[in-house]
C-alpha cells in the first residue's frame, strides 16, 4: 500500500498542470487524425482544387505523418540543461502558436498551414514527452515515481478519448474544432506551469543553488523536515560527480540496449498503425463507416481502462511482468487478426471473421494500455541517473517516433503498392495480412527477449559508473 501521506495538493497540483501541458494535447493529436481524415481528405480535394482522391490521400498522409516526424525532431532536444520545468512551459508557448496556425487554415484555405501546424505540434509534443516524465520523476514521491509515469499516460490515453469522441460527433462537420480544441487544458497547464518550481535536483546539482533547492523541497512536501530528500540528493550528485561526461561510449550497456528494444517493440507492434488507421482496417472487412468509427472509439476506452488496470497494479506486478504480460497479448492479438484477415481474403464471410477482427482491435488497445505504453518511461527513469536521463531521452525517444513514422509509412505504402487506388479491393487485403503478420513476429519477438534482458530495479552505488548502468 503506497504511504498516502507523501501526496499532498501541491505536488497534486503540479502534475495535473503537467499533464495538461505534456500529456494531453500529445494523446489527443494521435488519437484525433484516426476519425477526421475522411473530412479532412474532402477539404483538401476542394483546397488543391482536385477531383482526384488518391492526391486528397497523399496529402492526408503527409499531414499525419508530420506529428510523429516533428515528435522526433523535438526528442533531439531533450539533452538540455536550462531546466526541465522551464522548457516544458516554453515550448507549451509553441503548442498554442501551432493550435492558432492550425485554426487559421481553413479560414485561408492554406493545407500547408494544416501540414505545419501538424509538424510544430509534434515538435512540442515531441520535447513533453521526453522532458516532462523526467520533471515528474524527479520532483514526485519516491514510492509514488511508478504510479507517477503511469498516470502521464492515463493523461494521454484520456485525451486519445476524448479527441475520438469528439471527432465521432463532430467532425463531418466542425473537424477544424475538433483539432484545435486542444488549445483549451494547454492554456490552463500553461498558466498553472507558471506557478511551479523548477525541480531541486536541477537547481542543486546544475545550479549548484543548495538553498533554493532546499526552499523548493520545502513547497513541495509542505514542511521543514527535508533531511531525508536533500541527501538523496546529495547521494545523486556523487553519483554525478563521479561519472565522466555522458557520451554513447560511456552509457553502452545491456540496459541501453534493453531500453532501445522496448522503444522499438512498442512501435513495431503495430500500435501507430492501429491507433491511426483502425477504421480503414475495419472497413476492409465490411464494416460501414459507423461501425468502424465505434469500433475504433472502444479501442480508445479499452486502451484507457489497460492504463487504468496498469496504475493500480504496476508496484504490485512491477513493470517486467505488465511488459511482458502486454507484449504476450499483442503477439496473440495480431495472431487471431491475421488468421482473421486471411478467412476474409479468401471470401469467406463468416461471422467469426468479423467478430474476431473487432475483438482484436479493441483488445489491442487493452494490451497496449497494460504495459508497452507507459514503460518507455520507467526503464530510463529507473536505469539512469540524473545526468545521463537526458542523453538517453535524446538517443532513444527519436528511434520510437522515427520508426512511428516509419512503420505508418510501411503501411500505407504497402496500401499504394498493392492497388492503384488505395484502400480498395482484395488487393489491399493482402496487404493486411502481410502487415499484420509482420507485427505478430515483431511482437513475438519483444516477448522472448524483453524479458531476459530486464532485471530489477537497479541499485546505484557511487563508486561504479558501471553500477549506475547495470
């Protein structure tokens, strides 16, 4: 049972402010191209002024493959030292500038303007994913750390709702709303940003300020008895000290390599595929537009409730047995979908082809929730210390939304070989069937060998960098 009494409104404060700035508006633009690409491909026919909807569908692509490639190039910069507080609140300035761009596109029938709004977007959300968890971790509760970086994704798969939600009832219509209604928890986290301290491992161990570190301590526990937290601070910046300056030669371990393959299963699985394009998937069974869109709607519930079930179990199960238990469902999941995906090839219209296809992908969303989503963050927050986090952020959060992009790329290019009018015919079944058993095997794969390669929670002991990695 986690000591209650560790939590308090101010650091309750400071990670829902968080959440908003870094999780939200990054769950609620991945979840939200799914549903409006229909609309927005129609827009764009009348935008390029062309009546050819293979062009309406390449331009959609490269407007939601900018998010993920704007999300790589903002991870590069998450090796920095002025702060992890003060980045995340400056560059919140950059997601509602590029919310603003977004809103002004249709009114200036502008595509380039949607494709860069898209892009600075994933730019910011690119820098709050790898920044703002390392903030959390360092300023939450040392029992409460796991729970922590669970909820970071609760925020994010929330928003994913909410953005299917409102995209499943508004966005024949008002999709333009629907995109930028985001701007609204930013502005509020925003603001609320302002008013939070900036961590004390930062200030103490960058900063070399050991009183405003120890004032800032004293906000967030909400009394004068900090003894215990400075030295673990202290302890940490030994351990800093003690360590030459963080390069690739200095932090290759087995641990590294466990943390790259983690990043790279969690995208190789498939997830961009089925979090973006579901409803296509859907609809080459048979399913109506509708159906596919409810579908995809309970995915997001089921991807929720998967977070949910991980936040109240990860310190009992720890984060190796919900990893492996996420990564054992996926492989099985994308089994069936695949054995699915070849009866309907084949014309066979039973009903358990269409049952199991709806299973899989709402269970998808289930399996990814429980572990692969939320554990990016664990194994770099828990293998590496305070100086090398950043460098491992920058190292391994571009592979995970470079190989994002590159895996939604994979798919829909496999959607334009195997037909000359994409999405259509038997053709684009095969398709489906060859992708999906390409992630079955990648899914196969991270089960097998995540799990030998991830020990426990290491114990860092100052006089051995080689400690601090393994």
């Amino acid at each position: 049972m986690l000591p209650l009494t560790d939590l308090n409104k101010r650091f309750v404060f400071v990670l829902i402010s968080v959440c908003l700035v870094g999780a939200f508006h990054h769950g609620f633009h991945i979840g939200v191209f799914n549903i409006c690409h229909k609309p927005i491909e129609k827009w764009l026919i009348q935008v390029r002024e062309t009546k050819s909807e293979k062009d309406a569908q390449l331009t959609s692509w490269i407007v939601m493959t900018m998010f993920p490639a704007g999300c790589c190039l903002g991870a590069l910069f998450s090796n920095c030292r002025f702060g992890h507080k003060k980045i995340v609140f400056y560059i919140s300035l950059l997601t509602i500038g590029s919310q603003v761009v977004l809103n002004m596109c249709r009114e200036f029938k502008s595509y380039m303007m949607l494709v860069m709004g898209r892009f600075f977007l994933g730019v910011s959300a690119g820098v709050c994913a790898a920044l703002a968890p390392m903030y959390l971790w360092d300023v939450a509760p040392e029992a409460w750390r796991r729970v922590v970086m669970v909820f970071f994704q609760l925020f994010i798969s929330l928003a994913m709702v909410i953005s299917q939600l409102l995209g499943f009832f508004m966005a024949s219509t008002n999709w333009i709303i629907v995109l930028v209604i985001a701007v609204v928890p930013v502005a509020i986290g925003t603001l609320a940003l302002k008013f939070c301290p900036e961590s004390p491992r930062y200030v103490f161990i960058m900063r070399k300020n050991e009183m405003k570190a120890m004032m800032i301590l004293v906000w967030f526990k909400n009394t004068l008895d900090i003894s215990k937290h400075m030295d673990e601070i202290r302890n940490e910046e030994d351990l800093v000290k003690a360590m030459p300056e963080a390069d690739l030669s200095n932090i290759w371990s087995k641990k590294l390599l466990f943390c790259f393959v983690v990043v790279v299963s969690e995208q190789l699985c498939g997830s961009s595929v089925f979090i973006y394009y579901s409803s296509e998937i859907l609809q080459d069974v048979g399913f109506d537009e509708n159906v596919s869109y409810s579908v995809t709607v309970g995915m997001g519930w089921a991807m929720l409730c998967g977070t949910v079930l991980a936040l109240v179990s990860i310190e009992t199960l720890k984060p190796k047995i919900l990893l492996l238990i996420s990564l054992g469902l996926m492989f099985l999941i994308t089994l069936v979908l695949t054995i699915a995906m070849f009866f309907n090839l084949n014309h066979d219209n039973k009903e358990w082809v269409s049952g199991a296809t709806v299973a899989s992908v709402v269970l998808f969303g289930l399996a990814y929730g429980i572990g692969v989503a939320h554990v990016r963050w664990l194994v770099i927050a828990e293998n590496f210390n305070f100086l090398v986090r950043p460098f491992v952020a920058a190292l391994l959060f571009p592979v995970n939304f470079l190989i994002s992009a590159a895996v939604v790329q994979m798919f829909l290019a496999m959607t334009v070989l195997s037909d000359l009018e994409p999405l259509r015919g038997s053709s684009n079944k095969k398709k489906n069937v060859v992708f999906n058993s390409f992630v079955c095997k990648w899914a196969f794969f991270g089960t097998r060998f995540t799990g030998p390669l991830m020990s426990k929670k290491p114990s860092l002991h100052k006089n051995s960098l080689n400690n601090i990695l393994f």
